[in-house]
C-alpha cells in the first residue's frame, strides 16, 4: 500500500522556471524524504527533513513540511533540462521502512 | 566512495525457476532495505535488517520470497518458484542506522517469461 501521494502527477515546464511539487501522506512520521529518479534508473536522495522541521534548503531545492496537514512540497528553482526525471516523496515512520507515493513525472523542456 | 551496488543488473528467468539478487551496501552501514518497484509505480517495502537481523519481513509477498544478510553486510533475495507477477526491479538500499537516510542501488531489473 502506498502512503503518500503526489500533486500533480505530471508536470511540463520551461527550463528557468520554478517547479512546485505536492506530498500529502495519512500517518504520523518520523521524516519525509524526496528522490529522483532518472528513466530505467536507480533513486537519487534529494532531500530528508524531520518531523521536527518546516523547511529546509539544499542548493536550487527547497522543502517544506506541514505535519498539521500532513503534506510536503518540494520546490526546485530555476529548472534545468536536467531535472527532467520523477520525483517520488517518502514517509518513514518509527521502524525506518519508506512508503513512497507513485511519483511525478516531471518535463523541463529547453 | 563507493555507493550500494546490485547484481545482476538485469535477469530473465523462467516461470518457476529459482533466482537470487545481491545487494552489496554501503560500508559500514548498519540497516538495508528491500523494495519492489512495479513498472510506473513507487517502490514498496519488502523487508529489512539491522545488522544481520532480520526485523521486518512484512511487505514479502508471498513465502517464495526470502532474505537474508547473514554476516550483517551483503544481502541475497531470494525468490523461488518465479511467478510473471514478480517481474519488476528489485531495489536495495542501505543506510548508516535507523532514521537516517537511505541510499538506493541501481537495482535488479527482473523479467519472469
């Protein structure tokens, strides 16, 4: 079964733009974390902030954690082409295990 | 350094041959991860070990499926039997201990004809 779920499912920009991603997950967690993944290829880590954290910032990457509404957001500025990948958020709760939503593709078109 | 790698990357197998997965993690990482990703999906929990420890076995399947890590390092899944719904790829991640974050292997891309 799968916790989070992702907003939109697909996302086409223009390279320079801003992309804005959604998470909403159902339980309580210990942190959320984001990953890339390229087209027939491995999980990248992005981002992991704690329960205990609203934002955090990794270089064009910034997240936001709202465990009132139980939802995340991951923004990543000035798009590249390169950034054409999914991109999946991650709950983990007490014993570690992630639940992974089903991603969004996103298009950053040149 | 060197991340968490997997053999074989890809495998064909048969329905109803045996097969098994490797997954080498990171050094010195305590916990390791299985997961299955079904194609257009996100990867879902199959089981994971502290050390050698196997803690959570949960998200296996069926009991074709098996896991072990037994000198607290490389792991093995083992799959038995192979049905065509275990055709997905198998990821493998390890992490420095629990809470912390996990690193993902390129993964096991496994066809059952």
């Amino acid at each position: 079964s799968q916790q989070g779920e992702e907003d939109p499912q697909a996302l086409s920009i223009q390279e320079g733009e801003n992309a804005t991603m959604n998470c909403s997950y159902k339980t309580s967690i210990n942190n959320l974390q984001w990953y890339r993944q390229n087209s027939g290829r491995g999980l990248v880590h992005l981002i992991l902030i704690r329960s205990n954290e609203r934002e955090k910032h990794s270089g064009r990457l910034r997240v936001t954690l709202d465990t009132s509404k139980k939802s995340s957001s991951l923004l990543i500025t000035a798009s590249r082409a390169a950034d054409t990948a999914s991109y999946f958020c991650a709950t983990a709760g007490a014993n570690s295990k992630l639940t992974f939503g089903k991603g969004i593709t996103l298009s950053v078109r040149p | 350094g060197a991340g968490v790698s997997q053999s074989p990357r890809y495998k064909v197998a048969k329905r109803g041959q045996d097969v098994a997965l490797r997954c080498d993690p990171i050094s010195g990482h305590v916990s390791l991860f299985w997961y299955q990703q079904a194609l257009g999906q996100g990867p879902e929990f199959l089981t994971y070990f502290q050390n050698e420890a196997q803690l959570d076995k949960s998200g296996l399947p069926s009991d074709r499926f098996f896991a072990e890590r037994p000198e607290g390092s490389v792991s093995t899944l083992k799959i038995q039997r192979t049905q065509q719904e275990d055709s997905a790829v198998y990821l493998c991640a390890s992490s420095l201990g629990l809470g912390e974050t996990q690193y993902f292997g390129p993964g096991t891309r496994l066809l059952v004809l």
